[in-house]
C-alpha cells in the first residue's frame, strides 16, 4: 500500500471514535429520557454472527463494551430475527429472555424495551432501555419514541460498519480504487437525505467491485 492512500485514510475516513461517541450519546440520551438504569446499543456482526456491545449508559458501561454473544439470545435476538419492537414488564416471565447469558454480563434486568436499528431493508441491530428504578412500567408509546433515537443509532451503526470495511480494503492494499472508497466513506458524514443515500449506493457498489476475484 502506498504512502499516499494511508495518508487518506488517516485524514478522511471516519473514526469509530466518532461513531462510538455518536452511539455513547443515544444510549445517555436514552437513560435519561425514560429513566432507566441502563441502555445499550448491539451491533449485529455478520462475519461472526453474533450481537456486540457497541454502546453502554449506566449498568455494564464499565465492562460490557466489545462482548459479543450469538445473534439470536435472548431478546435481543428476538427482535433483530423479527425487526420488533418488544416491550416486557418481567423478562423472567418470557421465554425468550436468555437468563444466563443476562447473568454473565452482571447484571439481569426485570424490564425491557427493545426496538430494532434498521437501515433499508437491513436490520443492523437493536436498541435497548432496561428498568426503572421507580419500578414504572414502559409503554408501547414510549417505545415508539425510542425508535426515533433508533433512526440515528441505525445511521451511526451504517456508518461505522462501512468506515470498517473501507479500511479493511485499504489494509489490503487495493490502491486507487481504496482511495476513491476512502474519499466517499469521508463524503457520507457531511452528505444529507438524498445525497447521503446516493452517496452510501455508490461505496456499497465500490465495495462489491473490490470485493470480486480479480
């Protein structure tokens, strides 16, 4: 790889420290609007199949961060298979809360709202608000408005996903097309609506091309 394309990584492509922190925001956010002891963000890994801790507020932030787990436990599966939105008043009472592997995190929660992060068709992975220390009950409604933090959380997750593939073609040394991929992924982030989307087809598109046997 060219010193040059380095170069452009290094100065245009976004950051998954920018991401994380865009991400760290939603789940504070989140905690904080509906009262919760904890919120998380779960990045859907399609290499490995598994759900990742991309973002953590309150309980777990310390620790939890970058732990992984197969894509369908729990309910947090359960919504990224289905693309539902779950709202429970008593996890231990559902069959598909996944106990052991709430234990295994430190900490298992009663109650949960969980809606998925979708970007077109594709659902990325889910957004999650964990109890109320008053013990109030959450809402359909209220999960209706954690699907709008969602929408942003989906964009920061596309985004995230796709600076990781461009440096991934980049590490392999694909040469000026790395480098045209580079300067779209750097477009994205000042792109909006329709130009944002075009911009996203045309790196999924370079992506693809790079992606074939030469």
């Amino acid at each position: 790889m060219t010193g040059e394309t380095t170069s452009i990584a290094a100065g245009l492509l976004p950051t998954d420290d920018l991401h994380r922190a865009l991400l760290r925001s939603i789940v504070d956010v989140s905690r904080a609007i509906f009262r919760a002891r904890a919120a998380s963000v779960f990045l859907l890994d399609t290499g490995s199949d598994e759900l990742v801790f991309e973002a953590v507020s309150g309980e777990g932030e310390e620790s939890l961060v970058g732990r992984r787990f197969p894509s369908s436990t729990g309910i947090a599966g359960f919504v990224l298979v289905t693309g539902q939105s779950l709202v429970l008043d008593d996890v231990t009472a559902d069959p598909r809360f996944a106990a052991q592997a709430a234990e295994s995190t430190g900490y298992v929660p009663k109650a949960i709202m969980a809606v998925p992060l979708v970007s077109g068709e594709q659902v990325l992975g889910v957004l999650e608000v964990l109890d109320r220390p008053s013990g109030e009950r959450f809402t359909m409604q209220e999960a209706d408005l954690l699907g709008l933090f969602a929408v942003q959380a989906a964009v920061a997750l596309d985004l995230l996903q796709r600076s990781r593939s461009a440096r991934a073609v980049l590490s392999g040394g694909a040469g000026a097309e790395a480098s045209a991929l580079t300067r779209l992924a750097a477009a994205i982030e000042s792109a909006e609506g329709k130009e944002r989307a075009a911009a996203l087809e045309l790196v999924s598109a370079l992506e693809r091309l790079l992606s074939q046997p030469r």
